[in-house]
C-alpha cells in the first residue's frame, strides 16, 4: 500500500508521516527531499522558493518510484506539498487500487488562534533553515488545497481546533481503512 499525504506547508505531514510509520511500519518519504536532491544536483532550474512549480516538476519522478514500489509488493508513505490535486492522472488502475491518499489542511481560525505554535513545532521532525512563516500564506494554501481535494475528491483531514498527533494518527488510520 501506499500512502499519500498531501497539504500545504506547516500542517504536520511529516510529523504525522513519522507516527504512521511508527505505527504501520511503513517507511516514509518527505518529497522536500527529492526536492532538495534535485536542487543540489543542478537538475533543475528551480529554488526552493518555486513551490507551485516544483509540485509539477517533482510529480513525475515521485509518481514513477510510486508504481515500483507497487510492483515490487512493497509499503511507502510518501508526504509533501508537492503533490498535486490531479495525482491519479499517473497511475492506471492496477496501480490506483493500491494507493490511499488525504490531504491535511488547517482551518484559519485554528491557524490564526495557534500562529505561534507553527513556529514552535516547525522543527519537531525536520530542521528547518531559514523558515519564515507568513499566516497570510498559510491561511490561502490551506484553502486552496482544500477547494482542490473538493474539485478531485480527496479526502481531507482538517485540523479546525486542537493539534493531537495522536488524534490525528487516529484520524488519518480510518481514513486510509486502516
């Protein structure tokens, strides 16, 4: 199986990546990575500001390394903000029935009554260099990748009042029938 986390920056996808992976014993694979690898080898163009534009450079690759680790009968959970709403658009069908996918978004009042809290847990997994929040930002991401997984029919795991891990570990377990 394979597990797609989805959502805009902030939102907990690695920190929750990191439970599943605890929990289902699943690796994980932050796309920040195969961002920056690509970054770093000069494949690209692109900087770690181009988000919107990485999402639709990176999906290709990440979608190929998707299909051979279903065809080698194995397990990944693969998190970021690179992928995008149309992600079904690369697989068939054989390839679709074994991947469970759900984007996490936060709702502005959450993030506008817990702003400070982003900053304090932006590291709980990861080191963050040079990572400047804006609210502004992240209040029109959340919402657009929600608006998105309407229009494609993702489901959507919504944090609106409280940050439980565990809770949202929960949360997400049910949502990928687990």
């Amino acid at each position: 199986m394979i597990i797609l986390i989805g959502g805009s920056s902030h939102v907990g996808k690695t920190l929750l990546a990191q439970k599943l992976m605890e929990r289902l014993k699943i690796p994980y694979l932050s796309l920040d990575h195969l961002k920056m690898m690509f970054i770093r080898c000069r494949l690209t163009d692109l900087t770690v500001e181009d988000d919107y534009k990485m999402r639709y450079f990176l999906w290709p690759y990440a979608a190929e390394l998707i299909k051979t680790t279903i065809e080698n009968d194995q397990n990944m959970i693969v998190e970021g903000c690179y992928i995008p709403s149309e992600w079904r658009d690369r697989f068939d069908a054989e390839y679709l029935k074994d991947i469970r996918c759900f984007f996490i978004t936060m709702s502005e009042d959450y993030l506008r009554n817990n702003f400070d809290k982003l900053s304090e847990y932006a590291n709980a997994i990861e080191r963050r260099i040079d990572d400047e929040l804006n609210l502004e930002r992240l209040i029109n991401c959340s919402r657009e990748f929600k608006e998105e997984c309407g229009e494609h029919d993702i489901p959507v795991l919504e944090i609106t009042d409280r940050y439980d891990i565990d809770e949202i570990t929960e949360r997400a377990l049910k949502l990928i029938g687990k």
